[in-house]
C-alpha cells in the first residue's frame, strides 16, 4: 500500500531556472537556479520518457507519455500523468488523492491522501518550486559533477533522504537539473533495487493550467475502487 501511493507521487519532477553564476561554486551555482526559479515558478507541461527496473528479473520496462502540473500558491498541487502503451496508465493528484485509471480494464484504484500530506509535500519537495533550503532540510544533497543528458549538459545532484519514514519508500534520488532551468532527468532508488528513471523533454513552463486539463476523465463503464489503507 505505501508504495503505491508514494511511486505516482515521487514519479513526478524536480526543476528550477536562472542564469549560472560562473564565479560560484558548482553546487552554489546549481543551488541558485533553483533558488531563483522557486520565486516564479507555478506550473510546467512536458513530454517524459519513463523506465522502470526491476530488479529481481532484471528487466526494464519503458514508457512515454505526458504530464502536466500546476502548483497554487498554497503549495498544494494538482497533476496528470498519460502514459502510453505498453501497459498505459493515467495518473490524477490532488491535495485528497490519488487516482490511477487502467484504459484497458477501464478500472481506476483511488488513494485517499488527505491524511499523509506532510509526506506527499516532502517528496514534492524534489520539485515544484521548493527552494534549496526546503530541500537541504528533507535532504542530504550532493553534487555529482556535469553531464549530458541528451543534447544538453546538466549538474548531477544525489538526494537522500533523512527522514526514515521517506527512506522505507525512497533510498535516493538523483536529480539532473540542466543550464536552461529545466530538470533534464530524474532517477528514484527504492529499497529493494528496483529504480524508476525519468527523463523529461519540450517542457514549458505554465503559470496556469485550465481545471479541465488536469481532471482524470473516465468513459462510461469505467469502475471506482477505492484502495484501502
């Protein structure tokens, strides 16, 4: 049951903007884009690309698809994530819960969240706006050095998390933020081995997101359940 109410939450991004100050340290200057971009930062649209390892098989298991997301001023976040085939999936968050709808059983297994907020706004903290300070607070940071990631060069930062309630869910996140601002690739370590990597493309930045592009819509036929705790 945890991990399937925190996977849909901590698959989701981290990102920030600003120039690069070349005068300051590598993780000063990583840490100031995303200090800067946290002042402005409401909500962005993206194409992803999502693999998930398992590792007692060693087997990878490959995605794309879209997502949208848009943070109010509250802190409090709403998202959609379509997956595409092989094994398509539709993912809805709100501050309540968390809904994930199958197209081919037509069947939607709904988490209810309300009650673990604090912890769904720790793993928000690996984006949406949080500042360097939200994140050293929830997580031991370290910068791994520059990378490319596709055609663009990004700064390598690995987050462990300190809380051991995050840890029983989440080993480590590696977070690759590139030049530009935007979060080039995300990778999440869980416990058992298996790992999740996410890698993001055309994202755009949105300071609003119409209501109706963020509700899970449903065919008829399709059947509620509720996932107990």
């Amino acid at each position: 049951m945890r991990n399937m109410i925190h996977r849909p939450i901590v698959i989701l991004s981290c990102f920030a903007s600003a120039a690069l100050c070349v005068a300051a340290d590598p993780p000063d200057a990583v840490f100031g884009r995303i200090d800067a971009a946290a002042k402005t930062f409401r909500g962005m649209t993206a194409d992803i690309s999502t693999t998930q390892h398992t590792k007692i098989v060693d087997d990878d298991s490959v995605q794309t698809g879209t997502v949208k997301l848009l943070r109010a001023k509250t802190g409090q976040t709403r998202m959609l994530i379509d997956l595409r085939d092989p094994g398509a999936q539709t993912i809805s968050l709100d501050p309540h819960e968390v809904r994930l709808y199958n197209p081919r059983t037509k069947i939607v297994n709904v988490l209810d969240i309300a009650d673990k907020q604090s912890l769904v706004n720790q793993f928000m903290l690996l984006g949406f706006g949080a500042d360097s300070a939200e994140l050293k607070a929830t997580y031991d940071v370290t910068y791994a050095g520059e990378e490319k990631i596709g055609k663009e060069q990004a700064s390598h930062l690995v987050l462990t998390p300190k809380s051991a309630d995050i840890r029983r869910s989440l080993k480590q996140a590696d977070l690759w933020i590139g030049h530009g601002g935007l979060v080039a690739q995300q990778k999440f370590l869980y416990p058992s081995g298996d790992y999740k990597l996410v890698t993001y493309g055309n994202m755009q930045l949105r300071s609003s997101i119409p209501d109706r592009e963020l509700e899970l819509k449903l065919p008829e036929g399709a059947v509620i359940q509720k996932v107990e705790k």
